[in-house]
C-alpha cells in the first residue's frame, strides 16, 4: 500500500470518528439497567456458546493465515465506528448502524460475535454507548442474530449467482436491520406491563422502522463501498480467505 493510500485511510478514519464520538454521547443500544436482572444473565448464558466458537474460529484462521489479523483488526475497527454513530429512537435505546454484516461475510458469523464482543465493551466503558449489564442481550442482538443472518443471505446470493456487490448490500442492510427486530423482542419480553408481548413488540418496531430502515440502506451502500475498496488494494488476503474465489 502506497503512503498516498495510507494517508486517505487515516483521512478517512479521523472523518469518521470525528461524527461518532460527538453529540448524543448518552444514546444507547439497550441502556444500563433497562433490562431485569434474569434477562440479563439469561442473554448473556446464550452467547457463551457462540463466543467461543468465535474465538475457536479467529484462531483457526489466524493461525493459518497470519496476516489476516490487519483485516480482522479492520472489520473490528469498522464496526465499532459505524456503530458509534447514533440516532436517538426510544427511550432506553436508539437507531444506529452496526457495520456486522462486513466482517461476518469475510469471516464468517462465529468470528464477528469476538469483535462485536469486544466493541461493544469499549463503547459501554468508554463512550457510555450500552451497558455492562445488558452486555449479554446487545451482544446477542448485534454481534450473533445480526451476522449469521448477513452471512446466510451473502451466501444465498453467492449461490444463485446474484451480482457480488448486490449481495453484499442486501446482506448488510438485512443483517443490521434483523439485529434491531431482535432487540426489539429483547425489549417487548421485559417491558409488555401494559400490553402482551406482541402488543409491546409492535410498538417497539414500529418506532425504529422510521430510522432504522433508512440507515440500514445506508450501511449496505456503505459496506458495498468498503468492499470495492478491499478488491483493489487487500486481494491477496480476500483469496486467503476464500471470497474471491469464483472472482475471474
């Protein structure tokens, strides 16, 4: 990579981070002590399995392929800025993109649950974006239900021989969509007092659709982009990896 190509990168990074770490700092994905203390432990029991699959499954790659870990490290950085930049939606959550659907299509679902792991702790200690104690269900909704839902469409398209950038866009905007469906059950399971679950469910849906839809498009587009931008300048690694492998 040229220092020319290095410094548009870094351009790049600075102009993104410059909008997620602004205002709106107390939006969150499910808030600190919005959830009962039961739902909490019960989400978080439920991503044990998939964590260390993931962990087994970044080791397995890195281990065959060292220098993937940039790659890795990239899909990580990608979600945690993507996902830092937040639209205020209902009160103990909010609209946001989740920038998953990249890394689960080159890594594959497991890996990604790792990364969304990771970055979803540093945004709850550091940005005050989530909390410790629904860790468990924003894990669950954002690095799990979102990116095995991204990886199974990508790989459906790629199946029917639909155009790769198509794929990948309704694989991403899917996939950060489905997250939000999922947390709104999360949270019509906690909070349905007044009404049944279904009831609460439609309500909670029905306030994200007006923001969430949108930047779902928005994250599909941006991921297309992303991806062009790894065809040109990383395609010994997307090869290591086997996504360009029906590439002419």
């Amino acid at each position: 990579m040229s220092k020319r190509q290095k410094r548009i990168i870094m351009l790049a990074a600075v102009f993104a981070l410059s909008f997620g770490i602004g205002p709106a700092a107390n939006a969150m994905h499910i808030m600190e002590g919005y959830l009962p203390g039961g739902y909490c432990i019960a989400w978080g029991v439920l991503c044990v399995p998939f964590i260390i699959a993931g962990f087994m499954s970044i080791k397995k790659k890195l281990a065959e392929h060292r220098n993937l870990i940039t790659l890795l490290a990239m899909s990580g950085a990608f979600v945690f800025v993507i996902s830092s930049l937040k639209i205020p939606s209902v009160s103990g959550s909010c609209s946001h993109m989740t920038g998953t659907g990249l890394g689960a299509i080159l890594f594959g679902p497991s890996a990604v649950s790792i990364l969304g792991l990771i970055v979803l702790l540093f945004q709850a200690l550091l940005l005050g974006h989530g909390g410790l104690t629904t860790i468990g269900a924003n894990t669950f909704s954002m690095a799990i239900a979102g990116p095995f839902v991204s990886y199974g469409i990508y790989t459906v398209c790629k199946k029917a021989n639909v155009n790769r950038k198509v794929s990948v866009f309704l694989a991403a905007a899917l996939g950060d969509f489905f997250t939000y469906c999922v947390t709104a059950c999360q949270m019509a399971l906690a909070h349905h007092a007044d009404t049944t679950i279904g009831g609460a469910l439609v309500k909670f849906l029905a306030v994200f659709a007006p923001t969430q839809i949108p930047l779902a498009i928005i994250e599909g587009i941006l991921t297309v982009v992303i991806v062009m931008g790894l065809e040109s300048y990383a395609k010994p690694e997307l090869k290591a990896i086997g996504f360009l492998k029906e590439a002419k």
